[in-house]
C-alpha cells in the first residue's frame, strides 16, 4: 500500500504540475519553448510512473503488457513529435521563394505529419483507457477518469473544427474565445483534473490502510 500511495502522489503532484505549466506557458512573454519541453518532459515521467508503479499492485494497469505499452507510447510521444518537428519542412516565405513545388510538398509533409501524430495519440490513449478501466486497479468510478478526459478533449476539438471558422467568416472574436476556453478546460482536465484524482485515491489508500492496521490491532 505505501508503494501504491507514493506512486499516486507522485503522479498526481507531476500531472498537477503540468497543469500548472501549461497555464503558464503562454501567460510569461518569451519562455513558450522552455517551458512546452519541460510540460513534455513532467507529463512523460508521471505518465511513466503511473504506468510501471513503484510497485506491481501501484500501476494504473497492473503492469499488464498491453497496458504498460499503451502509456509508454502516451507519455513519450509528445517528446518524439517535438523532436521530429525540428526535422519538418516549413511553410514560411523560404519555402515559397524555393518555388510552389517545394511550397506544396512541404504542406503535404506537414499535413501527414498532422493526422499520424493524431492518430497515434488518440489511438494509444484509447487504448490506455480501456486498459485502466479493465486492470480495476483503480476504484470505481475513478477508473473512467482518463476516458472522460479523452472525451472532453475530443468535444474540444471537433467544437474548435467549428468556432475557429466561425470567427473568422463572422468577425465575432467570442467564437474565436469560446473555442481557446474549450481547449484550456480539456487540457486542465487531462493534467490538474487527473492529478487531483490521483491524489484524492492516495489519501483514501493511506487512510484504508490505517483504518485496517487499528482493526487488526484491537
């Protein structure tokens, strides 16, 4: 249990932190960069944790392979795309000078590179759902947490699919406010929600824990 307990705060206090940074990320002029690898590189770490536990009893999966493989691709990605992106062709005035071919092969490069990382990332993160809903190593109802965060995200998306061309054709800047509003709550949810979570089940295992050692006791 105590493996289990560190394990959850741990993570919890990583995903809280994302949060956190993410807020701050484009509130403070000029540390964007710094502070998106440093996002990437906390969320990958709690991810990590929550998957392989300090203990087999304190992963989210319970160390089931599948399980395990689904979060490691989810907390690694982020790092590999923002690496790969260093590699991407750019669609800027370069690339128009360098003549319209290149200019089109490089928005083909981009917009494949778009719907790969987007479908690896939903796909694993799919996966990694089901995975901790059917492992049972987190309590009902809290195992479905990471499945809402994923809906609440996706109904971000497919609204911004709407409210960013709405403001434009229209002019109304709420539309454009409403749509950034939808993305901040997704990413809060999938960063301080899930943290909070994870350390709210910490608490209650450290006092199941007590609570049973003093019935053993008397």
């Amino acid at each position: 249990m105590r493996q289990q307990r560190l394990t959850w705060t741990i993570g919890g206090v990583g995903l809280v932190l994302c949060g956190v940074i993410g807020l701050l990320q484009y509130s403070v002029f000029g540390i964007a960069q710094v502070t998106g690898i440093v996002l990437d590189a906390v969320f990958a770490a709690s991810v990590l944790l929550f998957a392989i536990g300090l203990s087999p009893q304190s992963s989210v999966v319970a160390r089931r392979p599948l399980g395990v493989a689904a979060l490691v691709i989810v907390a690694l990605w982020p790092l590999l795309i923002r690496a790969v992106a260093q590699l991407l062709p750019t669609m800027d005035a370069a690339t128009f000078d360098a003549g319209l071919d290149a200019y089109r092969d490089a928005g083909r490069v981009l917009t494949a590179a778009f719907f790969v990382n987007l479908l690896v990332s939903v796909a694993a993160t799919l996966l990694a759902c089901v995975q901790i809903a059917r492992a049972k190593a987190v309590p009902s109802p809290w195992k479905w947490a990471p499945l809402w965060a994923l809906i609440a995200w996706s109904v971000a998306a497919v609204a911004q699919q709407f409210l960013y061309p709405a403001a434009a054709s229209t002019g109304l800047q709420g539309y454009a406010e409403a749509a950034f509003l939808l993305a901040a709550l997704a990413f809060l949810a999938q960063t301080i929600g899930l943290g909070l979570i994870a350390l709210v089940l910490s608490a209650r295992v450290r006092s199941d824990t007590v609570d049973i050692y003093r019935s053993r006791a008397e």
